[in-house]
C-alpha cells in the first residue's frame, strides 16, 4: 500500500487547522492526517482501512464487518454528482 501523492492544499495549511506530518506522529494537538485511498484500488477492503488507523485509534471488533456492509450495499451503484464532482477534481475525469 502506498502513500498518495495527491494532498489537498489546506492539508499542507497550517492555516486551515490540519498538520501534515511525513512521519505520521501527529502534531502538538495529537491530531494525525493520514491521507490514503484518494486513487483507485488503493484501499480495497475494509481490513486495509483499518490496518492504517490501528496504531492510533481504538477499533471496535465488528467495524470490519459493518464497512464491508457498506460495500456490499454500495456495489453496482452509479456514483452521485458529488463523487462524480470530487473524481473530476482528483483524476482530471470521472472514472
């Protein structure tokens, strides 16, 4: 799994209220921007997403099988304006 590269402006704005911290340590607030799964195929299930966030959050044991719910419900959906907006943001086109 890797990092990607694509990092809103305001993530890298201390002005904005979010810290970006290569090493992941957080900032003085213990506030941790991890910035994952903006590109396609990046996180492709839930254990992924949570593997990311384990070391600084307490899981709850069924949190896996309720994002995977998510999904299933979501499979074969066609994506709204809002994700179709954001796609044409990120990628330059709506996937």
């Amino acid at each position: 799994m890797r990092r990607s590269s694509r990092i809103p402006p305001e993530a890298e704005d201390p002005e904005a209220g979010s810290v970006r911290d290569d090493n992941e340590k957080g900032d003085e607030d213990g506030e941790i921007l991890l910035w994952v799964g903006t590109e396609p195929g990046e996180l492709l299930d839930p254990e992924a997403a949570i593997a990311l966030v384990a070391p600084y959050a307490l899981i709850p044991d069924d949190l896996a099988a309720r994002l995977r719910e998510d999904m299933d419900a979501a499979a074969g959906k066609r994506d709204g304006a809002h994700q179709i907006e954001v796609k044409r943001i990120l990628f330059g086109s709506q996937h």
